[in-house]
C-alpha cells in the first residue's frame, strides 16, 4: 500500500495492454470492477513475493528513513489538518471539508481515533490518506490518526499505552462521552487489543470500533491461511509472523495482547468488521466473527487486502458501510 501512484499507473498500463474490452470481461468474470481487477492484477508485480528477512530489514530501514506519510496536496484543499501530540505520541487530526462537518449533529463533536497498519512496523503510509479524509467527510467527525510507536525499535506494551494515552486525552476532550475507534489491518489489531484494555483498567468502552481488514492472529498458524495465500495478490505468511515477533518482543505472539483473536469478546461495543475474499486475513475475521457473533463481518468478494484505500468502486462502498456504522453510534 505504499504508493498508489504506481498502482493507478500499473493497473493503467495492464489495461491498456490487455485492451478496454477485455478488462471489462476479466472483470465481469472476476464479479469485480474494472479498477478492482486490473489492481488486483498489478498488486503482484507492486509487491513480488519473497520470505528473505533482508528484504524485510530493507523496507523497515527505507520507512524509517521516509517517516510518516505527510497529506497530499489533494488532502489539504477546504479542510484543517494538525499535528499534534495527543497523549504521549504525535497524531494527525483531520476536520471533514468545509461544509461536510457539524459540530451540532448527533456525535459531530467527537472525533474517531483511527490506527493505522503496516503491520505494526510500517508508519503512515499515503494510502492512508483517502481511508482518513474520506471517513471525515463521511461522518462529518474529525478523524485523529495516532502515530504509534513501531516495532522492532518498540513493542506491543508501548504501542498499547499510547493508544490507551490517546484515546482517555480525546475522553476528556469530551467530558466523558466515549469516542468510536478505527483502524486498518495492524491497526485494527490494535484497536481491538486496545478495547480489552480499556475494558479490564474500567475505562469507558470506546463507542464503536471500526474494523478494517484486521490482523488478529500475529501467530500466523491459521490452517485455512496456506490456502487463502494462493490468491492472495499481496500478502505472505512468513513476513507476518516475522513482524509479529517482532512486535510480540519478550511476549508470546499467541499472548492477546498481540493477537487480540484470543482475548475475551464479551462486552465489547459495536463491532464492524471488513475484509476482502482474496485476503489471508480473511481467517482472522471468521474466526473473530465465531468467538464475537455479535459483531456484524462483511465480506466483499474478490477484494484484496487494503482495497478499502484504493480509487475504486468496492472502495468507496466499503467507505460509505464504514461511515452508516459509526455515525449511528451518536
């Protein structure tokens, strides 16, 4: 998910080679947008295979030296974008565009505090920008998206005091009225494992929690996963076990503090949970649904792990059944 410059070019360029008219009948066959497919089609060549820890080593060296993804310019047109600290750990908080937001609306003055993935070694990336402007606008709430320490240089315990920082500092911001939580798949790792917390120190539930594509089995075991690998355009199990040791540190990967699938589901708030039919996440959300059957998990077929910060039609609808369920937390 790292630069959707090169996945529009891409999936452009696989189109134009394989001729308009035949997109759309892959696609129509595929039961996916044309969008849909040709990314679909690009993501393998955007993200070769390789389980070698170098390759690993690499990316973390190069995100490092990148730092958190800064907003486009498309992101700054007609809303306010801060950062500042909020907790104990530096956030963006992003207004929705002028005119979509009302402070006055049911739940219009409180904002969503959103965790972003990258399997808990990555920082914010620039796909992320479309996922946190476009909830903003969509439920006309200021979206905080916390910049959370990463592993291997920290672990799960610092990366869950800091979400716990920020999500009490945007409480009292409130006066006490709980605030919905977001993330994406680390991040909604996270914020699932964050929820348990909160619920076992007596801290208010958070309002909703948001769900997208989540990680929440660091140990990889999943006997299904090997299977949903093979049409997984993006993602490899050796790399995610790795960055969950990594995140785990002195701790058991299985432990539910890093993969929050073993945790205790009961009271939990509202629980949305997305994920796409070519994603080995996939597992994690059926087994999540099994062990919480109140949570509602949709399903949308065909899609790939992080479509939801694609430009494409599956995208915007899953944006849209993201934005229903937490504005009808107010």
């Amino acid at each position: 998910m790292k630069h959707w410059g090169r996945w529009a070019a891409a999936g452009a360029g696989l189109a134009a080679a394989a001729g308009a008219v035949g997109v759309r009948r892959a696609a129509g066959r595929a039961g996916v947008s044309t969008g849909a497919w040709a990314m679909t089609a690009a993501l393998p060549w955007l993200f070769p295979g390789g389980d070698e820890p170098e390759r690993l080593d690499r990316r973390i060296a190069l995100d490092r030296k990148r730092g958190p993804a800064e907003p486009p310019a498309r992101a700054r047109v007609g809303r306010t974008l801060r950062r500042e600290t909020v907790g104990t750990a530096e956030a963006w908080r992003v207004s929705p565009k002028h005119g979509r937001g009302d402070p006055g609306a049911p739940g219009g003055g409180r904002p969503i505090l959103y965790l972003h993935g990258g399997a808990y070694l990555f920082d914010l990336l620039p796909a992320h920008w479309p996922v946190l402007t476009g909830l903003a606008d969509r439920t006309g709430r200021e979206v905080v998206a916390l910049l959370y320490p990463l592993a291997p240089e920290h672990h799960v315990e610092d990366g869950l005091a800091a979400a716990e920082a920020a999500y009490l500092a945007l409480l009292a911001g409130t006066g006490g009225v709980p605030v919905a939580v977001a993330g994406d798949s680390a991040g909604g790792g996270l914020a699932l494992a964050l929820a348990h917390l909160l619920r076992a120190r007596g801290h208010p539930a958070p309002e909703r929690l948001m769900l997208f594509f989540p990680w929440l089995d660091a140990t990889g075991a999943d006997p299904a996963q090997p299977d949903l690998m093979r049409t997984d355009p993006m993602l490899r199990l050796e790399p995610l076990r790795r960055a969950g040791r990594m995140w785990a540190g002195d701790l058991d990967p299985a432990d539910p503090r890093v993969s929050p699938l073993f945790g205790d589901q009961s009271c939990l708030p509202p629980v949305l949970v997305q994920v796409g039919t070519r994603d080995i996440l996939l597992a994690d959300a059926r087994r999540f649904k099994v062990r919480c059957p109140a949570a509602t998990v949709t399903e949308y077929p065909g899609m790939f792990h992080g479509w939801v910060c694609a430009p494409i039609p599956e995208g915007r609808a899953a944006l849209a059944e993201a934005a229903t369920f937490l504005k009808a937390g107010a």
